[in-house]
C-alpha cells in the first residue's frame, strides 16, 4: 500500500472514531491519537488543547454528551511528506444540540497525521465550530 493510501485509511478511522465516541465508546479514537506531548485539538466546541492528557480530557466530554448521529466525509484531499501528512475534508453529521433535537451539520476539518513505529497516528485536528457544542 503506498502512504497516501495508508494517510486515507487512518483518516477513515478518524470518522469510524468519531462515530463510536458519539456512542460513548472511546476506544477506537485512543488508538487513533498520538499520545504525545505535542497534539493539539481545536475542535468544534472551540477548544484549543496540547498534549494528549488535555486532548483526552475533552473526548471524554465529548462522549459524556451522547451526541448520537453519524459523521460521513463528503471530500477529502491528502497530502503526504516525510514522515508528515494533513488532509483536509469536508463532512456531513447529525447530532443532537444542546436541547436534545437532531441537526444536519456540514463542516470542514483538518487533521494531521505523523508516522510513529510504522503507524499513521494523528497530532493536529481542527474543525469549523459549532456553537452548540461549545461546553
């Protein structure tokens, strides 16, 4: 498999991450992240988090809110360097608000991945915000 495939599988498992995390299950988006000290998180609460143990924190708020829904991407585009890669997405979802009501959201993201032992694993996420979800 050549890395820009490898870069687009580990960007799907963000999504299939996300989507678990929205069903409570953090599993998946633990194995996903780097746990470095050097991750950063701006998502679409509005947070601006470094370093895993921070970054964590807020996936467990996340899934604490049981947003339920699914996220999909829409398009993607990937660029990979030495060791490096980002893309860039745009994606569709349904969660529920801060009243409980399903909404339709498009947003763009960017992630950004690092090779460590082998693995694709992500450093840098950040997200159109959402003012609903601010916490």
């Amino acid at each position: 498999m050549d890395e820009k495939q490898a870069v687009g599988e580990a960007a799907d498992k963000f999504f299939a991450a996300l989507n678990a995390m929205f069903i409570g299950d953090l599993g998946p988006m633990t194995d996903l992240w780097s746990h470095a000290d050097d991750v950063v998180y701006m998502g679409p609460a509005g947070v601006f988090l470094t370093g895993w143990p921070a970054v964590l924190e807020d996936w467990e708020k996340q899934a604490a809110l049981n947003l339920g829904g699914e996220i999909h991407t829409t398009q993607r585009h990937v660029t990979v360097g030495d060791g490096l890669a980002v893309t860039h997405h745009r994606a569709e979802t349904t969660n529920r608000d801060s009243d409980g009501n399903m909404v339709n959201v498009t947003m763009r993201g960017t992630n950004v991945f690092r090779k460590e032992d082998g693995t694709w694993k992500m450093i840098a996420h950040h997200s159109d915000p959402l003012a609903f979800l601010e916490y």
